[in-house]
C-alpha cells in the first residue's frame, strides 16, 4: 500500500483493519499478493507462502503478470490479498473473476481500494469505488463483507497535509485515524469476500 500513499490516516485505518481480516487466514496458506507493487504483505500472513504477482517490473514481483490474466491453475491459493490495486486496473470485473478462479473453495480475498482519494499512480489510476460497486464487482462470491475506511475528516487531512509541517501532520493523521468511518463518505474500503 505503500507505494502511493505516505503516513496519512487512510494508510493507517486501512492497515488496521487488513491485519484484522489477515487473522482469518491459516498458518501455511499459499497466498497470492496481487498488485503486490515495491512493499510485499508478508508481515500480515506469518508462516504462509506468499506470492507476489505485479505488472510493473520494476516492483521485483515474484510473478510478472497482467492481473486481468492470472498465470495460475484453477483453485490454487487459499487466500488473496491486494492492498490499493483495484483502482489502478482497466476492467474490475475481470479481474474479480480471475480472482475467483485462482481461489480454492472457501478461499478468502481481502482487498482494499478508494473511494475519494486524489489521482495517484499516473497514468494507470482508472477507477474509484462505491459499496454498491463493489457488491456487484464481486457478487459470484458466497460471502462479501465490507468495510469503509474514513470520513471527511479523513479527505480533509489528506488536503490539509499538502500544506502542513509533517510533525504536525504526522500527529494529527494519528488521531483522525482512529474516528468512526463514514458509511455515505468514506475515503476507501477494505473487504472480504469468501468463495
């Protein structure tokens, strides 16, 4: 998640509740980290074997791989985690069916995404996503649960931390961080979904 957003508040919450779902998964899962970007997961998934699928090369994934095209047998991964990627593929549908082929029978995704958040990771920030979209994205799956992340005090730090001193900054995104979340004005989602 790291790659696009710094020490703000949505990073934060959204970290929080990852590590949550994170618990869900078993010990010696076999992982995909998909759009696993610079910063791999594996302090979420301890004594789990992770693999790192990213279309950018200069990420160093472990599969170098289009995620609308998952270079994997059919239920191969107990579990699916991508952090901060959705937004930044063509076609969601697509992938999310990728993702439920590769996921083996009562496999877990958790996933995060945005809502309201600036353009970041040009030219390739295509989408943002409601509740709603997010629902119909992934509706083949049995189970979805899904979580906003933020509020509007949330995308006012964001704006105001372009302006501030970063001790400032940094101290006030800590707090914000830990404010109810907005169900009709999140600044993202993290969700799970069981197959």
């Amino acid at each position: 998640m790291g790659k696009y957003l710094q020490e703000t508040s949505l990073r934060y919450a959204t970290e929080k509740k990852q590590r949550e779902l994170s618990k869900r998964v078993k010990k010696k899962s076999e992982i995909l980290d998909l759009c696993c970007g610079k910063l791999r997961h594996d302090e979420y998934f301890p004594n789990c074997n992770i693999v790192g699928l990213d279309a950018d090369k200069s990420c160093n994934p472990d599969v170098l791989a289009d995620a609308h095209d998952l270079p994997f047998k059919e239920n191969k991964f107990d579990a699916v985690f991508s952090s901060m990627g959705l937004e930044h593929l063509r076609n969601p549908f697509k992938v999310a069916q990728e993702i439920y082929k590769v996921l083996k029978p009562n496999g877990i995704l958790i996933l995060s995404t945005v809502f309201a958040l600036e353009i970041h990771g040009q030219p390739h920030d295509y989408l943002r996503f409601t509740e709603f979209g997010l629902k119909e994205i992934f509706k083949d799956f049995k189970q979805i649960e899904i979580y906003p992340i933020g509020n509007r005090k949330f995308i006012l730090e964001n704006v105001l931390g372009k302006i501030w001193t970063f001790a400032t900054f940094n101290i006030f995104n800590k707090l914000i961080s830990k404010t109810k979340p907005s169900k009709t004005f999140p600044q993202g989602y993290v969700i799970m979904c069981k197959k």
